[in-house]
C-alpha cells in the first residue's frame, strides 16, 4: 500500500491528493487572516495551516474539497501537522469523498454475515425478537455510524466492527467458562451501543445530538429497548427483561464512568470488560501502526494519556 | 405527648404497647434459640432480644403482633435496645398495627391539596400532562410510600412529605432567582422520587424489587416518562421532553451516586442541591429529636457517618 | 438596555465608551511590543490586544482610561475577545471609571434596610451584638467589597448582595424546619465571609493581602470575633460564643476546602448548603445572561469547569 | 454429585465425612473453652464451634483429623457455618486427607501437555529458554500451588489451572488481534505468577514467607528471570530481555496495586487485562455455584465486596 | 526492670499491682452484670472483663482504685487482654495512683532546662516575646498534658517531649540547610502544639472540650497568639506576626489534615515533615518495643492501620 | 559572586559568556524558522529564541558553543526567557563547557570522605560488604550523576549529594531514636538511588535508558543487589538480606509512587521521609534563592505546583 497522511514521518515530503474535512478561518498573531485545515484520507487524519489566505483561497479551500496537497510532515508542539507548500482543488469527477475517508477492515456484507450468525445462537426467544427488532429498526445506521466520536473505531462501519470485534471474544470466553450464558451475553452486546445512533448525529459528521449529551446513549437504547418489549408484548418485569436491560446499563462498569448501576449478573461484568478490553487494543495497535520501531507512541487521550512502546 | 420507643435515655423503664415489626429465630453462644426483635410504635423502632425462648414463645411473639413490653433501655455496643424484662401478647382488636409505625407530619389530604396547588402553577402543557398522567398512574403508591428504605422520611406518606418540602423551598428559590423556570423545576421535582414506587416492594416492607436493584429507580421513572409522551403523544426528541427527562435523570448529582448524566441545566442542578438540603436537614433534625442537649446525635450513616452536637 | 460587552455574539461590531480595567505591554512573536487590555463596561469584562503599539499608544491606552472602542467580537482559542479596529482616548470629564463596572443589582441604601431587618430578628443578645459591634467596625467595606476575587458576585457591593441572597433563602429554610435556630443561622450568614475586607485588598483591584494569603478569610474573621468578644466582655468558653464561631469556621463544608472543622451543629451545615446555592446559582445564571438559547454556556471555573444548556 | 460442603442450603442436616482444617482453642464468655474449626472437603471450606470442650475433646478434634460431623448448616451474623450435632473421629485408613480439600478442574498430566504446546508456540528463542529455565527449576511447586492465598484458584494445583485459562483467552485474541506478539504474550503469561512459589510457603498450609511479605512476588520473579539470563549467557541490557521483564513487571495494571511500573507495551496491557478477566469470572462463577437460583452470591471480597445475582 | 502490663506475651501469667483506670458496669449475653476494667501500670494499659460481678465487686472494683490482680494474659479477637483469676484492693498507702501511667521518659525539670535553651536561640525579639509570653499563660499545662488523647506521647508530660524531640531534630536540620530561618522554626515548634491545652480536658481524663470539638486546637492557639499580640502591642499586620500564625496554622501540611491553609512558608514545610517523622517514628518504635523479634506488630491506627516488622 | 543566569529579575539586561545546552530549529507563525535555545551557566538555565534564523546562524549556534549573549531578561506566557538582542560565539579555548553547569555544592573528594565515614559506621558485615561491591562497581557514576532529571540536585554530583545530605539528617535521628538500626539505614540510604546509574542516560544529557523506562531505577538496583549477593555467596533468602532489599524497594513509600512494596519495617518508612525530606526542603530552598524578597517562588513542578513566599 502506498504511504498516506498518518503514515508518514517527521521531515517526510507530501504530495497527494486529500479530502478537507475541516476549515476554520482564524486570524493570526499578526492580524491577517488563515485557514486551519483538517486533511483527511482512508489512512487517517492530520492539521495543517495555510497562512496569509486570500478571499479566493477562504472561497477555494472549502470543507468536503478533494485537494492536491504538498507540503511538509513536522512537529509543531509535540503534535504532527502538515506544513504547507502548495493546494491545488482537484475537479476531476471520478474523485469523491468517501473514498478519502477510513473504513472498517471488513466489507459491510461480511459483518452482516458474521452478525447474523451470532444472532442465530441467541437460542432465548425474547432476547433474540428483541435483537432482531431493533436491528431492523436502527440496522441501516448500526453498520454506518463509528462506534465513537474520537477514541475508537472512529470510521464508517466503526460501530458493527467493534460489535463484531466483542463478539468473537465472548464466543472464546462462552467456550472457556460454563457458567456464561451465551445468549444474555450476545444479546448484550449487539445492543450495548446502539444506543450511538441516537446518540450522535451520523457517520460523517459525528457530534453529540441534544439527547445524547442531556440522557446518553445508555439511557436512550434502554427506552428503545422498554419500547420494543411493549410493541412485542413483553412483559417489562418479567426477569428476562430485567436482566437484558441490566446487562446494556451496567456495561460502562462503574457509576462514574455513566452507568446508573454497577455489573450484578456475570455476564455484565464480562460484557464490560470486553468491551474495555476491544476498545483497548485497537487504541494501542492503532497508536503502533503509525509509529515506528524503538519509539514510543503518541499520548493515548482515552487511555490516561499513556504512551507504549513499539520494541 | 406520652414518651414512646425513641424517647427514652439510657436507664429509662419501657412500659407500653409496641408493634413487634421483625422477629428472627437465632442460636446464642450457649447453643440456646433466642429471638431478636424489632419494636416499632410512632415514634420510631428500637431493637430487643428475648433470650432462652421456648417453642410457645416462638408461637406468641411473631412478625405483625402487637405486645405490651416491660424492659430497661440500655445502651449495646454503642447500640441503644430493649433489656425485655417481660412481653404479654394483647389481643384487643381495637389495637391496629398501623397506630404504631411512624407517620407523615401532615394528613394525607392537606399532602394531596398542597400538591395540587402546584401542579397549577405548571404552565407549561406538556410537563403539566406528563405529570398528571404519572401521578393518575402511580397515585396511590405515590401518598404511601416512603422516600426510602431507610436513611430519611424512612414512613408511610414519607416520599410525598419530601417532595412536597422540597416544593416549598422550590418556591422561595424561584422567587429569588429570575432565571428558574418554575413549571420545569416543580414537574421535575414532583416527578423526581416517584421511581422508587417501582424500585421499591411497597409501603410497609420496604425492600427492594429486583427492578430496583438491576435498572434503578432513575431509569424506571425515566421509562415511565417515555411511556407517557408515546401514549400522550409527544414527540421523544422534543426539547421539551428532553430537558425533562435531563432534569429528572441527573437529580443525585454526580454520576458516582447513580446518575447517568450530571446537571447540565440550570433547574437541574437546583433540584439536585435542594434534594440534599431537604434530606440533611431531614436527618439532622431527626437525629437531634432525640438527642439531649449537650450531648452529640447517634452517628448519621447516610451523612458520612457524622455527628451532630446539641446545643 | 443598550448592548454591552458582554452581550455580543460572535462577529458582532463594537462602537462604544469602554474604560480600560487592565493595560500590560508584552513583546509578540514578531519581536514588536504590542498592548494586552482588559476592557470593562456595566455589563462586564472582555479582552483584546493592541498590535505593534508605538510608544505614544502605550502613553494613551492607561489602565483607567476610558477610551471608545471600535472593533469585531470574536473567538481566539475558545474564549472571546475583541479584535481592535480603532481606540480614541475620551476625555469627557462627565465620563467617570464608577460607571463602567459591573454593580450589584440593588442601591446600598436598600441592601442596608434588608439586612437591618434581618439583624432585628437575631433575638440572641450575644449574638446580635457581636454581629453590631462588627458590622460598625468594618460596615463601610462590607457594602463595598466585591464575594469574590472573580468567581461569583465579583462586583462592587457583592458580598453584601450574595450575604442578603442567603438570608432570604434562609428566611424559607426557618420557615420549613422547625429545629434551626433562626438567630444563629442569621448571625452566621452575616458574619461568614466578612473576613473577605480583611483578606482582599479591595473592591476595585481585589488581589490578597499577605494575610489574605498565608491566614486566609475564615481564621482572620474568627480572630476578629473573639477580639470583639473580648471586648464586648463575653467569655470565650460560654457556649453561646463557641458555637457562633463553629458555624462560621465550618461554612466551607469540607477540610479539603478550606475549612479547620467540618459541620457539627445543624445551622453549620445550612449555611455551607446555602452558601454554595446562592453561588452556584448565581454563577450559572451569569453565564446563561450571556448565551443564546440552544447553545451551552461557556466552562464555569469554579463549577468543575461544567458547562450548562440553556433552552 | 453427592452433597458437600459447600452445597448446603441454611437448615439443611450435614452428615458426612470432612478433614478438620484447622482447630484452635478458644475461650467462650462464660469462661469455658471451646475448638474454633474449619472444616473440609473437596467442595470446599466451613466453619463451625465445639462448645463446652472437655479435654479429651480438645486432644481428638485436632487439625488434619477426618471426623464424621453431624450437624445442623445455618448463618451465624450473615456468614454460613456448621451448628455441630456430634463429631466422631474416623481411624478408618483408606481415608486420606489429600481427597479432602479441592483441586484444580484438571488432572496434573493434561495441565502439562498443555502447556507444553503453549510453551512449543513460543518461537523467539531467548524467551522460550528462559520459560524452559524456570519451569525446570520451580516445575513441581508451579503445578502444586495454589494461584493465591484465598481469593480465586484458591486449591492444590490452582496456579497451573490459571495459567492456562489464561494461555486459552490468549490464543483468542491473537487470533483477533495482529499486533500483539504471541510468543512474548504467552511466555509473559507463563512467568507472571511462577513468584508465588516464593512468595507463599507452600501448597497446603499457604501463608506468606518473609520475602513474600518484604518483596513481593512481582520482584521475587523479576529476580529469578535475571538469574537465568544470567545463567544462560542473556545480556540484561538486550531488549528482549528488557520487555519480557516488564510485561512481567508491569502485569498488575497499575501502580496502587504493586507494579513498579504501569504497561508501556501493548502485550503487557493485555496480559493484565485477561488476569483480571479470569480471575474475576472464576471468583463470580464460584460464588454462582454455591447460590440458589433468585438470590444474591455472598458478597465477594477481592470485588470490593460486590454481590452478584443469579437469575 | 521488671516486666509490667505491655510486656506479657500471649499466655503469660500475671501477678502484680495495677490501677483501675476505667471500671464499666455492663449485661454479658446471659443477662448478668460484668466489669469492663482497662488496668494500667507505667508500662501501658491492658483490658480484663470480671464476670458474673456481685453488688460487693461493684462496690470495691471502681475507677482509681489500685488492686492486686492475678490472671493470664491472653488473645480475645484479635486484640491482647488479662483473662482475671483474683483481684484484691490494696490499701497500702504507699501506693500512689500517679506512679501506676506512663510517664515521659524525661523528668520535668530535663524538659524545662532543653526548652529554655531552644527558647534562648530565638533571636527575633517578637517571636521570642510570644513565646515567653504564652508559655508563661500555659506553661503548667505544657509540661503535663499528653500530646494526642491516644495515638502518640499519650502520657504525663508527652506534649512537652514530643515539642523538644521536634526541637532536636530541627536543630539538625538547620544546620543542614541555610535556608531555614531557625528562629521561626523553633518558635514555631514550641507554639505548635500548645492548643491542646485547650482542647483536651486534662492530663488524666484527656476528653475533647467543647471548644477542642468545635474550633480544634489550631484555630485555638491562633487566637491565643492574636491576643498575645494585643497584650504585647504587636501589630497584627507586622509580616512577622503573620507569618509565624502561619507557620503554625499550616503545620498539619494539607487541608484534608485540617490545617486551613497549606504550607506556603519553608519553615512551615519544615514544621510540618518533622511533625510526622516524629509521630511516626514514636508510634512504630512503641509497637515494636511490644513486639518479639521475627513478628509483625499490632495494626498502628494513626498510620493507616499499618504493620511493622520486627527482625 | 557575580550574577549569573538564574540571578536575573524581570527588565535586567543580560551580557555574559553562556553554554548552548540545547539549541531546537521550529518554524515560526510567519513561516520562517528559528532557534529554541536553552542557556546555562552555573546559577542554572533560561531559554531563549533567535527569531528569523539564517543558514549561518544555524550553524553557529549549536547544543554545546560557548557564546557571548546579549539580551533582556523578561517574562513570556509566566515564565522567564532571554529576549536575544546579540549572541558572539566564543573561541577562547580556555572556556570550557563543564564551567557552564551548576556543580554539587562540594568537590568529589570532600562528597567522597564523607561518605567512607558513613560506610565505615555501617557494623553490619554483609550490608557493609554489599555496599562496598556496588560502589565499587558504579562509584564513578555514583558521584556524576545527578538524583533526578529535572526536579531537585538535576546537576553533576547531585546523586552524590543528595545521598550525602539524607546520611546526615540519618546521624540525627540515631542519636535521637534508639530504635533505629544504625547500620540498616545507613545502607539502605548509600544504595536508595543508585539504581538512577542505570535508569539514567549519563550526566551530562540524562535521558531515561530504555530499561529505566520500562523496569526503572528501584527495580534495576534490586536486581544489583541480589547480584551482588549470589557473588559475594549471600544468601537471598538470609533475613539480613531481604530486609536490606525491602529497605530499598520500599523508598517511594507508597505504592502510587512507584514502590512494589509499602515501608513495613521503622528503618524503610524513615529512609522514606528523608529522601522526601531532603528533596523538598533542597527544591524550595532552590526555589526561594531566586526570588525576591516579599514575592513567591515559580510554582515548583514535584510540589504539586505549589509556591512559597519569600519574607
């Protein structure tokens, strides 16, 4: 694969074509105004400044843009950026923006196959109607939003890849211990972050929808969840209801990470700790694959600013 | 008003009438059963153990019997109880358990005029539905249940004397801050409790439901706002609802005491401090009632422990 | 009201006499001194800087000048700040630096009416003239000096107007609860930040004083009752006076924050509570006053650096 | 499965065959001595008392007898014990102490195979000769002790069992996984507890020794792994050497819990998180096994006192 | 020297002559009254309980009353106590209450001459005069209450020795370090302390006062200091005078300790670490002094409840 | 002595020879690049910026030059810096680099008797013997480096000094405190931070090896220790030796902190508030000599953050 923006290093020439996520014009210390630019392309992302802008460059250097960019990789306060040489706007048709933006490792229709296979060994009736209910309601985005803003699977399709990531993990655990029940466990996951799709506002953009800041994911998928037991005609204090809906509301695992009670069934507890555990590794390996040998990798924000080592 | 069981000091002689609210058949060091009660009239509850039992006496002093007691007050590891000296079983049917459990200051009715007068001053339509729907819903439970199982306004009408006092302080702030809205802080204050009519077992035995322990009484109310907007017809994503919904879901505050979001709205917040005020100043005065001047109150367990001195 | 410096939006022209709070000469990137000003109206402070600053600039634009401003309202680094166009230095001798800084939200002569009905009803002799002895001792300042260097009723007459806030809110709280002792909650209130005239230097530059810093506002006004006491001919012992000055050295609530006791009589406990109402309160509709609907306030540094919806 | 232990339900009749674990003599209030036992079999442990014991009482019922207990299983202040009916020591030779206390899952012989074709996936030389080295030397201890002192893995064997739950999880999110190094994953797995044979005295009696309490079993391994390298000619400064140290090193997670370092490599993290992942589901699937269906575990003490409920 | 109450090992017999220092009547489980005793002699304290107590044994068995006492030492949940075989009044005159506590392991007149040449090398007249000045006011009471009511120098005359070990220290310091000014530090040292003449009831009983509860010694010694102030004409403004209340304002070194400013001044640090350093050293060398070599001492309250061992 | 670079207030004009400790090319907001310098001579270091560097300049001013620096002193964004007005590179072969660090306050072979007569007093043979083996083996480094990167005795010999400084508080407290074990301490203090040898690049440049990263200093020095110990034929399971280990793994004193072990014997918990001791006294007395008299220090980074007035 050729190089892209995450992939090159300090002093590393640029030129290639980009798409611009982001513009804002700013006025600099000396008083004339700039562009700060956000770059994007299916490797990641990287900021860059284009100083003394025209009134023709603020008109030409628009977000959702598809630009040819040179330029050079540095550091400018400990983070990396692209220093500008020259941004050519590419009209050339055959170009378009979602080809300049990350993508889950996987093609949408084989997560779809691996999901459904997983549903099918959710061997409980209600936890499997209930499944199927609000996938069919909310499926079309379950397999477009990321599964977060900033931290993690951050891309189109982040958000069925990481479910899917979890559930591979939970099937070694099922097969490890006796005493998880594999279709509590399953059900919880598939639902544990649906609640994303109401929460935020879409795969492209990706901000915080009002109910998503004033009630939370965790809190919206649980009314979705109470709303389909009444359209299914389930009773909602019958215990299977009640241990569904525990095992999504526990799963940050503690009160102060947001969730209104702690893991009290087994398969909460293990639900959360996959889903820590997914959320993890990808952070650091991701971190890794755009550092090279014998350095540390850049501070993790969602890990306490840790940094790792690449031996 | 006569002396009852949370009036006496240590060395006092008991002689009245009590109502044995839990009896529990346990083995002394001696190997010899013993039962250990729990006395309850309207001035509070105070322990008892009625040691070398016989099989009769196990018969005549159970759970729900009402009983004249003769005994000391002493003090037990730093605990206050009963030295039973003597217990007589009474049979006069004129003697009604409900005359010896704790009470509201104030008669249900004037609780339910107070509350109305309120529910008047909600302006807005939408909240003013809401909380009629819920109250005609949950009504009943809502003028028996405690506020909670144990640390403040622990009896029958106590959740809706709390939430009427807050009411009242509601008003005083409202008048002094221009920027409250009133109808939004009484509907979320009304509704603020009401979960714990799901989250607890009832009025009288107090314990918790398995819903109350795996969703919460946050969630549960929550769930039940929703239910009410579908059957009333308002629209989930409506701001109206939302900032509802936000205001009741963050009422404790911090998200380590179980809420799911903080305070990100002004009448939130304010409902939050004003839940604490009512409930401290609750306690405190609670505990110094039966505290002698000069002296410090019983450790406050839901107050970090604390005591409080008697001036 | 006429526009004012805190209520414009962002890209909203200035044109407007403005008084000049603060004027520091620093060097800019370029190596050219350039002016960082803080500006201040009856609605509050807004900053801007005055670039590449000629030596008669820096010999007009004074700190207590006040000077008409013409510029952009903008957003540099998340916070605002105006983007000077032109200054003119004004030298209109009605134009008086008093009238371009914020004021508490009553006249002296009616916060002086308020809080001598509230001392008529402190009925403990002790108490009351303590309380006299002080407020003529240090009265002039207490009706000048702002609550706070900058967080909360940062303005001239604050700590009076946030003293008087308390006390009707206090009113309410007597009201509701029969067991606190209105005079000591009263008395408490008044006295509680008084040692902020000894621990600031004044109401206009408000920085600490040595004794601000290294003894701090509750210690210096607990060491000035017990000199009035001494005074006054009452025993320190007498437990009238010891728990006048609990109440008041407890009223942070917390070690942690400040306080060498925690609360151990109730009025104690009110007063922290209601101090940090009035407070939060106060800050949160501050910044609500200075944001449109649909947007969240900026952070608020002494609320956790929280921010708020407003609707 | 016969009934033991462990099994019994409150007021459920014991009579069967246990060891006496330990036995210690006691005074009871009244003065008179009593045996404090602990009972056992292979399901586990109970406590219960012998009152009123004559001398010849105290010289049969002594630690490592096997008696046959009858008795009565109730809870004595919230903890479940035996109320002893009748104690009788069996001389009958063909019962063994060994057959009376719990054992790992496995047989020794298929916990060797299987690690030995864990030890066979680990292709970097360095590492597979030092994990060679060390099981050599401590091979017989590593499939006799225990994992810890009480609370998971708690039986003959247990340190093994662990280990390998862990090398399966391991195997799994390899599989997932392409970043993470699997040979230093499973080597690091192998070492991380082997300095629990020095830290504990042994596999019966488990109390800590004196380098256990002083060093530590993280640094009693980091100390045997620089021996052998050492010992196999390892330069200490080589970076394989260095990062298999501190995968060991690191492997509690954080520093409050007695890493000397935090992780700075990806398969330190990882293998801190699949610890805790076993140790937490053996501890809460243990609990589950020895509670009805409907109710609460015991509350689990090395979860911060968590209780779990079994649906 | 003879062995005495804190040196019995678990199993020794005891017979000699002890102080009652406490006598409490109380009910064992069987309903009759018992003597909760705390013996003391100049080595320490220990418990006893004197069972099945008749009217007579009441009677002689009281709080200051010197008795013959034979028994054995033994353990009773967790904690050293004497199981009573026989207890005799002695009505020896000789024997004098006073000679049965502990003492400082410095008489008086050592501790004054140390003090008065700490007190000659304060060389700032200001400092020295408030010293002498409050000395004078409290001297009795320095030289004969205990430092803390239990966890360290609780004996006669520990103030007093706690300051000078402080003082000794201090002096290394300074020579060790130019910075430090020695007469702040010294005078510093002296004053510290001396509000738990205040705070504490007296040398023997050693309760907390009303004032002690609910102003806490730091704050009643800056008083004490303010008014020295006053009497001497010293102006409370003067940097001397606020920074030595600072000094010893700040001495518990956070606030969470209950200092309500932290320290801001070297010496106040220094003040502060060596207040530590001499607590805990004086703490862990008491256990260990009751501890036989190759064992671990009892837990240490004041040090979080830590174990020392002994080699 | 004359002023140096830590010497100068804010407006002073600086015109001296300096040391080029560092000398970073960035681009500036204008594109152009510059030089981040960092000057020392021996009072310390300042930064500075040459702005608009050429090719030449470049060139000259390089990490290790001597140079003549002309410039102003003055304060950027709260911290100091050199305004550059004219840099002349020196060629004077007599100025040399290690002129223009700070040094330990005393030559080598003062620091080195010192410390034999500290050896010397160590009684113990085997501590004697191990102390002996390392110093031995790392000695020069011993008295080159520095006792930490950055925060206190960051200069050639600090190490040393340091080590020299807690050795004398050490003498003290013997003398003050028979329970302390002479020899213990004063071995444990010689070898405490020797481990810094190895987790530190050098003296001069002194960055984190990779094994100082990733095992760290306490550790490495354990492993030396035991090292030492299997050559000297100790063996490590010898009392003497695992207390002398544990005296020094337990140094940081808390587990937070970095120590694998807590202090649990009287001679690591007072190694532990030396090295606390000797740092921050050394840190705030560093601070204070470059501050004025009425003013604060800078915040003191390992202080968190905290500032101490100068009187």
């Amino acid at each position: 694969m050729e190089k892209g923006l995450r992939d090159y290093q300090d002093g590393d020439r640029v030129d290639q074509n980009v798409l611009i996520k982001d513009a804002d014009i700013r006025t600099a210390k000396n008083g004339k105004p700039f562009i700060a630019l956000v770059f994007s392309d299916v490797t990641g992302q990287i900021t860059g400044k284009f100083w003394a802008a025209q009134p023709e460059d603020i008109a030409n250097f628009k977000k959702g843009r598809i630009v040819h960019l040179k330029g050079l990789r540095e550091i400018y306060q400990t983070k990396p950026q692209i220093r500008i040489d020259k941004m050519t706007v590419m009209t050339n048709e055959t170009l378009k923006a979602e080809d300049f933006v990350p993508k889950a490792p996987l093609p949408k229709t084989d997560l779809q196959s691996e999901l459904n296979a997983f549903i099918f060994k959710i061997t409980e009736a209600k936890w499997n109607r209930i499944v199927r209910y609000l996938l069919n309601e909310r499926g079309d985005d379950f397999f477009k939003y990321p599964a977060a803003k900033t931290n993690h699977h951050a891309y189109e399709g982040g958000l069925a890849f990481h479910t899917i990531s979890m559930l591979h993990l939970a099937e070694a655990m099922c097969r490890q211990y006796a005493t998880i029940n594999q279709s509590l466990l399953y059900a919880g996951i598939i639902l544990h972050d649906l609640g994303k799709t109401i929460e935020l506002s879409g795969a492209e953009t990706t901000s915080y929808t009002l109910a998503g800041n004033l009630v939370g994911h965790i809190v919206l998928i649980d009314e979705a969840i109470s709303r389909a037991c009444n359209e299914l005609h389930f009773d909602l204090d019958d215990e299977k209801i009640v241990i569904l809906r525990h095992v999504i509301l526990a799963h940050h695992g503690k009160l102060e990470y947001g969730s209104p009670v702690i893991p009290k069934i087994l398969e909460a507890e293990v639900l959360h700790q996959l889903d820590e555990m997914d959320a993890s590794v990808t952070m650091i390996s991701d971190a890794l694959n755009h550092t090279p040998s014998g350095h540390y990798t850049q501070r993790i924000f969602a890990m306490d600013q840790r940094q790792f080592y690449k031996p």
